[in-house]
C-alpha cells in the first residue's frame, strides 16, 4: 500500500463557499460548506456580485476551518484541486485565485476540476465499491446531463436538456406558486401532502433524441394553468387583496393553500403533479439508456438527486429491472468542495497538473481540458 495522497479542495462556483480535505479519493476527513443560500433568497435568486463578493470574505475562513477539522496542516497536503468551471465566472476566480496563490506559495501541484465530475465523484464517498463504467443521471441547477462513466476521469454525455436543467424548472415553478427560493427543496417538501395525479402536466418526447430533455414545456404548462385559474377567480371578483408585510419574493403560500378554488387544487397538488412528470421524465430516459447501453450500475448526482420522489422513482425502476442505484448523502448531492477533492485526486493520480495560468472557465465542457 502506497501513501496516503491528502488533497484539499476548493468549490466556489455559485453560492457555496466550500473547501475540504480528501483522503484517497474515497474519505472525507473534512467538509466545510458557507451557504450564502439566505443572503440570496431576498432577491429570489443567486446575484453573481454578491455572490464572488462573499466568496472573497469567507473563503480563507473556510479553508483554515476544513484544515482544522480534518486535523492537518496545509504541509501535509498533496495537491490543490479547484474548481475552474462551468459556474458564475467571478465567484469560479475567487476559488481559483486562491488555489493557485496556495500551489504558489507552498510549491504543491495544483489539480483544476470540473465541478460535474465533481458531482459524479460524490458518489464514491459513501460508494465504496462503486467503480466505472456506469451511467450516471447528472441533474443540478445548471445542468441535466446522461452520462456514460467509462473512467474515473472519462465522460460521454449521451443526453442533455435542450432548454432549462431540471433544477433550474424546480426553481421557477416553486417561485411561481408562490414557495420562495431555493425552489426544490420546497417544491420537494410540499409535495409530500399532494396529490402527484391531479393535473396531467407533459412529458416531452424529442423526435430522434431519446434520452434528451425538455422542461420548458412543462414549465410553461404549469404557467398556463396558475393563470388559468387566476383568470377565474377574476372573472369571480375574488381576487385577494395582496398580502401585506412581504416581498415580492418571500414565501407567500403554504402547501395548502387553494390554486383552484372550484376544483379543490392546493399549492400541494400542483407542487405534486409537476415534481412527478420531472421525475418521471428522468426515470423513464435513464432506464431507456441503461437498457440500450446495457447498464446495470446507475448513480445519479448533482442538487436534484437528493429529491425524495426523484429518489423513490429511480430505486423502483432500478429494482424492477435488477439494476444497482447509487446516489449520494443530500449534503453531497448539493454544492460541496468534498466532491471536487474525491475527482481531483483521480485526475491527481493520472497525472492532470494545471499551471498557474489556470483560468475560470464558465462554460467548460465535461471532458474538455484547460
Ligand atoms: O448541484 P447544485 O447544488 O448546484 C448546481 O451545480 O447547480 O444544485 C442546485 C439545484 C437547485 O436548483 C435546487 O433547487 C435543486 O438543486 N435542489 C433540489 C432539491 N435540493 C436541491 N431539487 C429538487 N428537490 C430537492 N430536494
Ligand atoms: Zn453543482
């Protein structure tokens, strides 16, 4: 048994200030996150400004703190593994300067990482035994993705969202009915005292395109409808007056509050119907690949994959068709830098080292190098 290759990773892509200190690829040691979620939340989205102007303030308090609980010091460390892209351009730099001006001053390798493959690699913490090939179903914020896992650092993206990421739809419905940001763990929530078969909201089948996705549509249905019934209660005169003492983008309604007064539809139940046809899509597209590609190993990631039905309908397609599910701990399905350190040391050991000209790139592709 060779020695142990500690790495201390850098995430700082969107709104989580996060660094950690990863053994082997596979151990946790330690997992530091600084959500800037509720400094969001009162514009009812991530402001990119704000978002690198925390990043700048909080990312050596982060760091120190994961060194600390790891129980090391940055001389024991390997590699410097960062995250370079895809994500907001000016909170990827503030991570990126700060892990070259690290590989600088102490002369260690720097490891940038691409924060899917990142994702993908949070499975390996709590997965042992997971290892490639495998399909993996990549749905975040920014991201919708089918991809074949031929390697520790090989990817094929075999489907994609041709308009919004899954997370990205979560997120705009849960706004307009009225739950607030962040949409899918509200929508997620609410949804547990719906009733999923109310409203038949689409499923979208792309001509020639078998496992891409499509959420705009549904989107727009679910749209439709809330101003369908909008429309009747004005038609009714019983248009409410707006509720006094909130913003825009506060949290204005509970799961039970009523959509569709005449037909007994809650916030719930639209909440319900649409997480089901997301869901539903995702299931059906991922067991198409596997049977096509002959799969048997499947592992999801990114925020979405720790939705509770998306979970649930993923287990029993998977039993039903004898396939092995991975998914990881929610904490590790959203935004971590524990992730980033589990990919940088596979791309460590199979020799990746970025200079200190490394850049933040935004639109990275998977599988592309800087
Ligand atoms: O992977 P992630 O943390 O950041 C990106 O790389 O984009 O994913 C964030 C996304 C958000 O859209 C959030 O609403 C969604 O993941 N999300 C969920 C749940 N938890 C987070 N969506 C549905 N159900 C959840 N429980
Ligand atoms: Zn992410």
């Amino acid at each position: 048994m060779g020695k142990d290759v500690l790495i201390l990773a850098i995430e700082s892509s969107c709104d989580e200030t996060a660094a950690a200190v990863v053994k082997n690829g596979r151990e946790v040691l330690s997992n530091t996150i600084y959500s800037q979620i509720d400094l969001h939340t009162l514009y009812g989205g991530v402001v990119p400004e704000i978002a690198s102007r925390k990043h700048i303030e909080k990312i050596n308090q982060v760091i120190k703190t994961s060194l600390k609980d790891a129980g090391v010091t940055i001389d024991d460390i390997d590699a410097i593994g960062v995250t370079y892209g895809p994500g907001l351009v000016g909170a990827l730099l503030v991570g990126v300067a700060e892990a070259k001006a690290i590989a600088y001053a102490t002369g260690k390798p720097l490891v940038g990482v691409h924060h899917i493959e990142g994702h993908i690699a949070a499975n390996y913490v709590e997965h042992k035994e997971l290892e490639p090939p495998y399909l993996c179903l990549v749905v975040s914020g920014g991201h919708t993705h089918l991809v074949k896992v031929n390697g520790y650092a090989e990817y094929e993206i075999i489907g994609r969202t041709h308009d919004d990421a899954a997370g990205e739809a979560f997120d705009k419905v849960a706004r307009a009915i009225g739950l607030g940001y962040p949409g899918g763990p509200k929508v997620d929530k609410v949804s547990k005292t719906g009733r999923k078969d109310v409203l038949a909201f689409p499923r979208a089948h792309i001509e020639g395109c078998p496992y891409d996705f499509s959420f705009s549509g549904l989107k727009s249905a679910v749209l439709n409808y809330l101003n369908s019934c909008k429309m009747k209660q004005t038609a009714g005169h019983v248009e409410e007056e707006p509720k006094q003492g909130k913003t825009v983008y506060e949290t204005v309604f509970s799961g039970n509050d009523m959509i569709d007064e005449e037909q007994g539809v809650t916030v719930a139940d639209v909440a319900a119907s649409f997480q089901e046809a997301v869901v539903d899509a995702l299931v059906s597209k991922t067991m198409a690949a596997a049977k096509d590609f002959g799969y048997t190993k499947i592992a999801m990631a990114g925020g979405v994959a720790s939705n509770s039905a998306l979970r649930a309908g993923m287990k029993a397609a998977c039993e039903a068709n004898g396939y092995t599910l991975y998914y990881p701990s929610p904490i590790l399905c959203t935004d971590n830098a524990a992730m980033i350190g589990c990919a940088a040391y596979y791309e460590y050991i199979s020799g990746t080292r970025h200079g200190l000209d490394l850049n933040a790139v935004p639109n990275l592709k998977l599988g592309e190098r800087a």
